[in-house]
C-alpha cells in the first residue's frame, strides 16, 4: 500500500521542512486553510492517533514538543493556533497516516465543520 506522507519523507525531493528531528517532520500544507498551516507528521507510519496512543505514546509526544517549537519560532504561539488531528473516515482524515493540522495566523471560528 502507497502512502504520499512515507513517499514525501523519503523522497529524494523532500517537501520544504519547518522542522525536523529523528520521529518527526513539519512541513507546509499543499491547500492552506489558514495563513499558517502546517502538518506535522511521524516519519514512520502510522495510521491513526489512536493506533500511536497504543502502540508508541512517546510519538505523540514528540508530535506535541515539535508543535510547541514551531509555535514559538514563528510567532504564533501567544495569538493562539488550532491543532487538528482527523481519524477515519467520518473524522476527515484524508491520508491514512497519523498527521496534525497546525493552523494559525487568524482567528479561528467555532464549531469547526
């Protein structure tokens, strides 16, 4: 099974990375929903937030320090940001590998969608 997110890390031609480290990669999404928006995605696969919870918490954990270092590196961290994580189908999630939604830059309305 392809998975665009495991071709994107391991391509010779990377997508343009805001921040990396040894679990994880941040990188701009292709149709941004808000000024700032970003995916911030495990460089191994995982399916789901629940399938990390479960197998690999410390994943999740990674994700979350690598959201609180690019919050602060670009300003975005004070006027506040939305962190987005869609699971299955009916949760919107497109590509099945764990990804998080990073969107700031404007305020946010509620309900979501």
């Amino acid at each position: 099974m392809s998975c665009i997110f495991c071709e994107l890390i391991a391509s010779a031609d990377p997508p343009r990375l805001v921040y990396e480290d040894e679990a994880v990669v941040v990188f701009p999404d292709i149709r941004p929903q808000a000024p700032t928006h970003l995916l911030v995605v495990p460089r191994r696969h995982v399916a789901t937030i629940v399938e990390a919870a479960e197998t690999d918490p410390e994943l999740v954990t990674a994700m979350t320090r690598a959201v609180a270092d690019v919050t602060r590196r670009l300003g975005v961290e004070a006027p506040g940001f939305r962190l987005v994580v869609n699971t299955g189908d009916d949760g919107g999630q497109t590509v099945g590998h764990l990804h998080m939604h990073l969107l700031a830059g404007r305020r946010m309305t509620w309900p979501p969608g």
